[in-house]
C-alpha cells in the first residue's frame, strides 16, 4: 500500500506580516519571511513538519507545495541542506489552499506510482509528530477519510455582524480540527478535481470530501500540534519544543491522545 504525502507551505504569511511590526519577534528574528520559513529551534518551520514525514516508514514519498516565488529557494534551503530525500518534488501552489493541494495531488500521480493512500499536512503545524501521522493514517485505512482533532473545551458563541449572541451552540459535538488528514488517494484527487469543476470551496480538504456525501472519521489529535498563525506562536512552539524533547509528548506515545 504506497503512501504519498501533500506537505501544504504555500501561504502568503499576510496576516503574520501585518501584525509583525507590532510583535516582540520583530525585534527579535528581524524582517518578515513567509512564516513557513521562519526559523524555529534553529530550522524553517516546514522543516520541522517534514523531518516528521521523512522518518515515518508509513509514508513512501512527500510532495512540498510552496509560493511560486518560493519553489527553487525551498528546493535550496528546505529540501537539499535539510537532506530531505523523500520529498520527490517541490511544486509552486495556486491561489487558495485546496488549489495548492490540487497541485500536490496532481504531482504524485504524474509519478505513475499507484498511490493508495495520501496524507495532507499544513506545513506551518512544525509539532506534529510520527505518532499522529500513524494515528489518522491507520483511520483511514479503515475508513477512507480520516482527519485530527480536538473536542472545543470552552462555550462557543455564534455573533451576528454587530457583535450580539445570535447563537450557543452545544460544544459536546464540536471539535477543532487539525492536519495532518488522510484519505484513499483516489477518493480525495476526485474531490478536488470535482470541487475545482463546480468551483467549490472548502477549508480544509474533508469538507471536499464530506461534500461527495462521503463520511469522513475524527480522530483525537494532539494540543501541542499548533498551527503558526500569529507571530507569538513561534514563542509557544519554541516552548512546547522544549516541553516535548523534556518528555511531554511522551503521554501522547503512552495512552494514545
């Protein structure tokens, strides 16, 4: 069963580069990159989130999708000086999210390998580690489409466009969702591929799949894997890096959260 990996690092960083000037970090790493090349314990951030995929013998190729702009530096100062060999490819991203995974779908089946499964990860969750992977992996060979979690742990209010409750939902059935998330890999090429036909949008790529009136399994996933959005979250993943090499992510090995 040949496993392919869609490493999503395509992003424009612009929420991260408006608020930068505003942030501690700016005094701190300088100028703004794209926050997927940020440094982070001394690598890129999509370094760290590929080395997880690099060293996981359940995924046999990896595809990095980055900014166009971005491809032969990523190919330079990501793939080759990290010796990432299992990234076959590094292939330029398109307009939305789900365009860039559209093009890192497309990328492994030009390989002509007879790709069974596929895993898709946001390049910017540096945190994520083998142990997940394999979780939501083992999922969706079971069921065909398989996503991380997590169960909200706090009221959620739904707000109408003056800012009043419109709306508590019961949170028992809410969850957050993270990457990575894996499918059989034809099933989600043809999500996309119908997705871009009828010009369907959806944030994340199980609410392409959920729209073929395919079930889609939530696995529980990890609080440490964090996704870079803000600049101060390089200050949180910093410390969860320390807490995980102290033993931390060690209770995700051991009871399996």
């Amino acid at each position: 069963m040949m496993t392919g990996a869609v490493v999503v690092a395509a992003g424009q960083g612009r929420r991260m580069a408006e608020r930068w000037q505003h942030s501690p970090m700016a005094g701190v790493l300088g100028a703004p990159v794209a926050k997927q090349f940020l440094p982070l314990g001394g690598k890129p951030v999509v370094v760290h989130a590929l080395s997880v995929f690099e060293a996981c013998d359940a995924v046999d190729a990896v595809v990095l999708v980055v900014p166009e702009a971005d491809v032969a530096y990523a190919r330079r100062e990501v793939v080759d000086r990290f010796a990432l060999h299992k990234v076959r490819c590094v292939v330029a991203g398109g307009r939305r999210r789900q365009d860039s995974v559209l093009r890192g779908l497309w990328s492994l089946r030009d390989e002509g390998v007879d790709w069974e499964y596929v895993v898709v990860h946001d390049g910017v969750r540096p945190l994520v580690t083998e142990t997940l992977v394999l979780k939501v992996l083992d999922e969706a060979r079971r069921s065909g489409a398989a996503t991380l979690g997590l169960p909200v742990r706090e009221t959620v209010k739904v707000i109408d466009p003056d800012g009043r409750v419109s709306l508590t939902p019961e949170r028992s059935r809410l969850w957050l969702i993270q990457t990575p998330q894996a499918f059989r890999f034809r099933l989600l090429l043809e999500a996309h591929e119908r997705a871009a036909a009828r010009d369907l949008e959806g944030p994340d790529d199980c609410t392409l799949v959920e729209a073929m009136g395919e079930p889609v399994r939530v696995v529980l996933g990890h609080p440490a894997n964090i996704k870079v959005t803000e600049p101060e979250d390089l200050l949180v993943a910093e410390a969860l890096m320390g807490w995980r090499h102290d033993g931390g992510m060690g209770v995700e090995r051991r009871n399996g959260s």
